[in-house]
C-alpha cells in the first residue's frame, strides 16, 4: 500500500509542478472557475475533500496523532494532504 501511496504522490507531484510550470497557481483557480463544467468539478472537489479532512480528523484522534497540519495542505494543495497522511499516520492506538 505505501509503495502505491509513493509511486501516487510522486506522480501527482510531478503533474503538478508542470501545471504550475505552465500557468502557475492563480492559473489553475482561474481554469477552475473558466465555465460551469469546471465548476462543477471544482464543487465536486472541495465536497470530496471536505468529508476526506472530516475523515482525517476522527481517524488521527483515533490514534492519537494530530490532524492539523495534514488538514492545512489539503485546504491549501488539495490532495497532497490526505496523501501525506495516509504515508505519514502513525499505527492505530492499542
């Protein structure tokens, strides 16, 4: 599973940084907001990570870890937060 969560982020990664190579951060707001099919697509994702980062609070109080920082890069860089933390969570408390 890491090793799909790795090969996942790194990939994402690298499509990222050329989307910001290729119209920057503002650039890709503004993509997202060209037309109602984008945004759609954009409702849709901020809905999916929303109940992601409503998962991420209740599975790290559940282990007893901070979510915060894993909640942070998700509202700022999307799916690289519940990336981070799926590799980063630490085991479930006994």
């Amino acid at each position: 599973m890491k090793a799909l969560l790795i090969a996942v982020l790194i990939a994402f990664s690298a499509f990222t940084a050329w989307v910001m190579a290729q119209v920057g951060y503002v650039g890709i707001w503004t993509g997202a907001l060209a037309n109602p099919g984008s945004e759609q697509v954009l409702v849709d994702l901020v809905i999916a990570c929303a109940l992601i980062c409503v998962w991420m609070i209740k599975d790290a109080q559940q282990r007893g870890a901070q979510a915060w920082p894993f909640v942070l890069i998700t509202l700022t860089a999307g799916s690289f937060g519940p990336l981070l933390y799926l590799l980063l969570r630490r085991p479930q408390a006994a």
